[in-house]
C-alpha cells in the first residue's frame, strides 16, 4: 500500500471532465479513484513493476 502521494495534473477538455466525473459519481467512486485503478491495470497489462504493487502470497 502506498504510504505518499504525488500528484499527477492532466488537461482535459472540460466537457469530458464533467462527463468523467458523473460517471464515476453514478458508480460511487471518486476520479481519483478510477484513475489510480486505470493506472494500476495499464501497469499491469504491460507487466511494469514498482516499488508498491501489491504482491499475491504464494500458494
């Protein structure tokens, strides 16, 4: 789990924004929260690996 944060800024088209935000408000969540998700999965799908991905215990 992460302990830090640092922050990412984007420019995005306001309309796009607006829209983003209330799906992810429709779905419960907040935009930080899907896009930290979004990140996690493109990490994933590119087997990248960092310091804080969470490691599955072995069976």
């Amino acid at each position: 789990m992460e302990s830090k944060t640092a922050r990412l800024t984007i420019l995005i088209d306001p309309a796009k924004k607006q829209a983003f935000e209330e799906l992810c408000a429709l779905q419960d969540q907040t935009a930080s929260q899907v896009l930290r998700q979004l990140i996690r999965d493109y990490l994933e799908k590119h087997q990248v690996d960092y310091p804080t991905k969470a490691r599955l215990a072995p069976k």
